[in-house]
C-alpha cells in the first residue's frame, strides 16, 4: 500500500512524503515525490536525487530545503506513523 502527505510547498514547489510497503513482513521504505508544474522528481531525506527531473533551480531549492530541514522531515514521517497528525514543514523563503 503506497500513502503520500504534503508536508511542505514553497515557490509552486510541492513537497509529499510517499511511503509503501515493499514486502509481505511489512518493510517499508520513504521517500520525498517533488512536484513543479509538470515535472516530477523523487529524492531521499538528504536531498539526493533519486529518480525523475526538476528545472535546475528548483531542483537546488529542494536540496537545499532537504538539507535544511533532514530532522523535520524525519520528525513529521514519526508523527505521521505513531499519531497519524501532519506535520508541515516551513518552506524557503
């Protein structure tokens, strides 16, 4: 099962945190799906790219605010689990 939050959005910049389940013994694994008008980009807490595209502004938006904000994204993914509330995160500004 796949579920996604917005935790953040700066600049026209959406910021989701996507979760799935990746096994039958409920392993799962996170990540940040980024969208800007019509592009879509994946990265991890740190700001590295994964997968997808960003105009290279925006892409150094995102990983700056990843850099910035690593402890806030991990706190609002551990709220999200254990108290199912959304925390959002500042933008840049």
């Amino acid at each position: 099962m796949k579920e996604h939050i917005l935790i953040s959005h700066f600049k026209g910049i959406l910021i989701y945190i996507e979760e799935e389940y990746i096994n039958e013994n409920q392993d799962m694994m996170c990540w940040l799906s980024v969208k800007y008008k019509e592009h879509k980009a994946i990265y991890n807490f740190k700001g590295e790219l994964i997968t997808g595209s960003l105009p290279d502004k925006q892409d150094k938006l995102v990983t700056a605010w990843c850099i910035l904000r690593e402890e806030e994204i991990r706190a609002a993914l551990y709220v999200w689990e254990n108290d199912n509330e959304i925390l959002k995160i500042d933008g840049l500004r």
